[in-house]
C-alpha cells in the first residue's frame, strides 16, 4: 500500500508539472498512512519491537524480568483493547450515517475506517492472546519462554 501510494504521489507530482492533477492523493496518503500504522502495531508485537524503557529490567532476576514483561504486555492488551473498543464507534457511526468525506473523491468513510480498525482489533486480539500465554507461562514458572515470546527483543 506505501509503495502503491509513493507511486500515486509521483504521478501527481508529474501531472502538476504539465498542467493537470489527478486529485486526492493527499486524502488517500492520509488513510493509507493510518491503515499501515493500525496493522503495523501488531506487527511490532510479533517481533518484539515496541520500546520500553528496561533501567530496571535488566538488573533484575529471570523472575523479575518475566514479571515486568507480565506487566508491559498487559499494559499495551489493555491500550490496544480501549483503542479497539472506542475505535468500533466511530465506525459504527459513520455506517449508520452513510458518511462520505468532504472532498472530492467522497471517499465512503466506513472504508478506510474498517480497515484501520481491523488492525486495532487484531492488535488487541494478538495482545491479549499473548498476556493469556504469559500468565500460562507465570504460573509454571517458565521465564525463558515469557522472555522469548515478549522480552526485550535483543537487549542482550
């Protein structure tokens, strides 16, 4: 979709050059810019590539490190799901309103609403299954494996 929307704004930059424009790039780099960022957080979950600040973390025990990561993943299940959660009605609104944008491509809002919700939502799916696997993983006392599934990706 970047690629796709990089390729559109050189078009643009070249019909303007000789006179004309396409239109809209600027609205449709805005929802490609929002769509890539929802599913890019999910992204980052599964490798590990969220900052954290880890001062304390790494002075700490194999059970403490486990214990913080319990922590910062519950945290980033809990922001995803209020996102998620408060993200659906403003979808829902625009599908019951019919909401166009006020451009003119009127772009039917729910569209890239959807999409960029969607990627919250498996965001929040994706967290949430990883604060079930590491609470599984706290009670049988397996600090490897919380460490490998949603430790410090190469802080060592």
């Amino acid at each position: 979709m970047l690629m796709v929307c990089v390729l559109y704004t050189l078009v643009e930059i070249l019909t303007r050059q000789l006179g004309g424009s396409l239109g809209g790039v600027d609205e449709i780099s805005g929802y490609v810019m929002a769509i890539t960022s929802s599913w890019g957080v999910s992204y980052a979950l599964t490798e590990r590539a969220h900052v954290r600040i880890d001062l304390v973390r790494e002075r700490l025990v194999s059970k403490g490190r486990a214990l913080l990561d319990a922590i910062a993943i519950m945290s980033l299940a809990a922001t995803a799901l209020v996102v998620a959660w408060r993200g659906w009605s403003v979808v829902a609104k625009t599908l019951s309103t019919g909401a166009r944008a006020n451009t003119p491509l009127e772009t039917p809002l729910w569209i890239p609403q959807l999409l960029w919700w969607s990627g919250w939502l498996w965001f929040a799916i994706s967290a949430v299954l990883l604060v079930v696997y590491v609470m599984l993983k706290l009670f049988v006392s397996d600090e490897d494996a919380i460490e490998e599934a949603v430790g410090m990706g190469g802080s060592e």
